[in-house]
C-alpha cells in the first residue's frame, strides 16, 4: 500500500462527487484510539519484558527452544510454488 493521503483514497474509492460515506468520521476516530491502545499495550509489554531479570539458564533454554521452532519451520516441506 502507498502512503495516500485518506483524501486520495477517499477521491479514488469513490470520484469527486460521491458523498461521504456514513459514519466515516466516527470510524476513523474508532480506529485510531483502538490502535492507541494496542501501541500501549505494546509498550507496556516491551517495558515489563525489558524490566524482567532472566538467569542465564533461563535465557539459553528460550533460545534454544526458538531455534528449534525456527529450524522445524524451515524443514517444513513447502507446496504450491
């Protein structure tokens, strides 16, 4: 997706007479405060993880059962192309 500007979109989605669909407004405003929440949590997520002390076994063990995941992923037989 390009960065258009919402105008664009709007004006190529739906020409420059059309009128403005219902409740756009409210839907946008909708979106943006559901986005600043997932960001929020996000946020508070990384900070607690940063936050959190790990021993060093404890570390070792996460790495090593992500690369096992990863290695069974890429030993995954593909199909299709």
């Amino acid at each position: 997706m390009h960065n258009d500007s919402m105008e664009t979109l709007l004006l190529r989605h739906y020409g420059s007479t059309a009128p403005t669909p219902p409740r756009l407004e409210q839907q946008l405003i909708a979106s943006v405060r559901h986005e600043v929440v997932l960001r929020q949590q996000q946020e508070y997520t990384a900070a607690r993880i940063r936050a959190y002390r790990m021993s060093r076994r404890r570390v070792i063990k996460l790495v090593a059962m992500g690369s096992a995941g990863f290695g069974m992923l890429l030993s995954y037989p593909r199909t299709g192309s």
